[in-house]
C-alpha cells in the first residue's frame, strides 16, 4: 500500500482558505476560471503555481476535479471526489463550502495537538540549551577552584566535577555530535519506510497511542460521514478514507475494511476484526446506524464524540507534563546548586576554625 500524507505538498491553512475563498467567489456568481486565476494571484510559492495550472486546464476544457486530482500532494482523494460530484450535480460551491468545514476541523486537532506538544518542547530545548551552556562554560571554571584547594568533595560535587571534566576534554566533539545525532535521528523518523514501524510504536507509547487512536477515528468517522452524505458508495468511501489516514497502520486496517465490505460484511462486523484499533463503543455504534440505515448521522455523532475527546487528552496531557517538567527543571538546578554550594560551606567553615 502507499503511503500518503495529505496535504504535505502546501501548509493546511493555505488550502483552507483558498478553498474557502473559491467557495465564496462560485456563490457569488463569479465564473469558475476568473475565480482560479485569482486564487493563482492571491496565492504564493507552490500553490499559486498549482492554481495557474489548474485554472489553463480548466480554460481548456478539462474538469476542475479531474485538474485537481493532478496534484494528490495538494488535493487529497476526499478533496477531489467531493468537487467531482459536486460539478456532476451542480453543487460545486456547496460541495467547497463542505471541504472547508471539513478542513476547519483538521485544522482544529493539528491546533490542539500543536499546542499540548509546544510547552513541552520549548522547556526541554531551553533546558538542553541551558545543561549545554552550564556544562561547557560554567562548570570547568567552578570546578578548578575545587582542585586548586584539594577539599574533599562530596559525592554529587565530584560528579559534576567527573561531568564537568568530560565535557572540557571533549565538549567541541560531543555537542556536535548529539546535535548531529539528534537531526539524523529526526530525519529518519520523517522518512515514509520507517511508518510501518514507528507508527505502531506510538501506538503502544501511553497517553501519546491514546490520542493517536483519538485522532484516527475522528477523521476516519468524519471522512467516511462527509462522503456517504454526498451519496459515495461505503466501499469506495473507505478507500478514499485509507488515503486520508495520517496513521499507517489505521491506512492497511482500512484498506481491510474496504475488501470485507465489498465481500458483503457489514462494517461493524469489520472493525470489530480489529480491536486495537476500534473499541467496542465505537463498533456498536456503527452496528447501530448500519441497522437504522443512518450510519452517516452515527459517524458524524462519533467524529464529534472523539474530537472531544482528543481536546480532553491534550489538555490533560498539559496538565501533567508541566508539573514534571517543572520537577526535573528543580532537580537540575537545585542538584547544580548543591554540589557547588556545599563544599565551599564547608571550606569556609574549616578557614574559620
């Protein structure tokens, strides 16, 4: 199966407002290729480039969903069959202003994630940036009044002495490799042949595989609501929903989902092949709108459901990580002011005698 990521090719807020604003201009009457050629002015680097294109294939003659779909890195599935059948039923600008919401809502769980992950990630750079400084610039000049006066060191001074003598020696090569080290380790975990692997870890990682599985149902029980709504086939919705999917392994359970359904199983009975993926609640709510013949009303009800949900995890994964973070900090500071403090105390205090 391949891999898609969506819209990687441009920033998600770009899109979004381009869509929003095409949306606008086809409701207010402005023809299809004039309101293109202003997206590809109003635009910028990429997808100004991809609007001009897709606005002379238009003039052309070509179809917007059929120009669109030229570019899946932009567009993804989702986005160029809902403009296809709104061009075939006459629904073009409706169909957009869906997109948008739709986008909208993307946008809202990459923000909350975005924002549970940021504090973390300033504290810990700040305070890596602050162990470096210490270690390179601070500690070999306390520590030489150490050996100067021959004191007997306590244990957790003569560690930060160890520390501070190691980074000395050979802080100008082990910096620049940890920051080495650390930028290959990053780009590594970006490259799409190691997804098979470090997607399923973060699965079983607490708290993060929480609200990785959070975030997959809310948008495989949007996108599949969003497109069964517009009249697309349950097969060829989950098809296009295993595109949409961020999370590999969520990607081959849906394409599994999408070959059981056209062997004529329920979805219910599908996802409950895959329990890791799908909790119980999840199932038999599906099994419930399969019954009543209104499972895109139960999808929309579920992607909702877990939109909170995932709006609760992160603002409970804040909570607990600031206290932690705030304890390290003090053990840090307070361990460096301990094993500095406490032998001069007791230097002073042997002078005095």
């Amino acid at each position: 199966m391949r891999i898609v990521i969506p819209f990687s090719g441009v920033p998600h807020t770009e899109l979004l407002l381009s869509t929003k604003h095409l949306a606008m201009m086809l409701k207010a009457g402005v023809p299809l290729f004039e309101a293109l050629s202003v997206l590809a002015e109003s635009s910028r680097g990429k997808l100004a480039r991809v609007f001009s294109a897709v606005e002379k294939r238009v003039e052309q003659g070509e179809s917007l969903s059929r120009a669109v779909g030229r570019y899946p890195d932009i567009f993804p599935s989702l986005y160029t069959k809902l403009v296809g059948i709104g061009e075939s039923s006459g629904t073009l600008s409706e169909n957009l202003q869906e997109i948008v919401s739709y986008l909208e809502r993307e946008q809202e769980l990459r923000s909350r994630i975005r924002g549970a992950m940021l504090y973390p990630a300033i504290v810990l750079t700040v305070f890596a940036g602050a162990f470096i400084a210490v270690a390179t610039l601070v500690l070999p000049r306390v520590t030489q009044v150490f050996r100067v006066l021959h004191a007997d060191l306590p244990p957790i001074t003569r560690f930060v002495v160890a520390t501070a003598s190691f980074f000395d020696a050979h802080g100008s090569v082990v910096v620049p490799s940890l920051l080495v080290a650390a930028a290959a380790f990053w780009f590594i975990l970006v490259q799409p042949a190691v997804y098979p692997f470090t997607h399923r870890v973060f699965l079983r990682l607490p708290i993060i595989g929480t609200i990785v599985r959070q975030v997959s149902i809310a948008r495989f029980s949007r996108n599949i609501a969003l497109l069964l709504s517009s009249g697309i086939a349950l097969h060829e919705a989950l098809a296009i929903a295993s595109d949409a999917a961020t999370n590999v392994v969520y990607q081959h359970a849906i394409a599994g989902l999408q070959t059981s359904v056209m062997q004529g199983e329920g979805l219910a009975k599908g996802l409950a092949s895959y329990p890791a993926l799908f909790p119980g609640f999840f199932v038999r709510i599906i099994a419930v709108g399969e019954r009543s013949g209104k499972l895109d009303e139960a999808l929309a009800f579920i992607a909702s459901f877990y939109d909170h949900e995932v709006e609760t995890t992160t603002q409970n994964l804040t909570t607990v990580i600031e206290p932690l973070l705030l304890v390290v900090v003090a053990i840090f500071v307070g361990g460096f002011a301990l094993a500095v403090i406490t032998p001069i105390y007791e230097i002073t205090g042997q002078l005095r005698r």
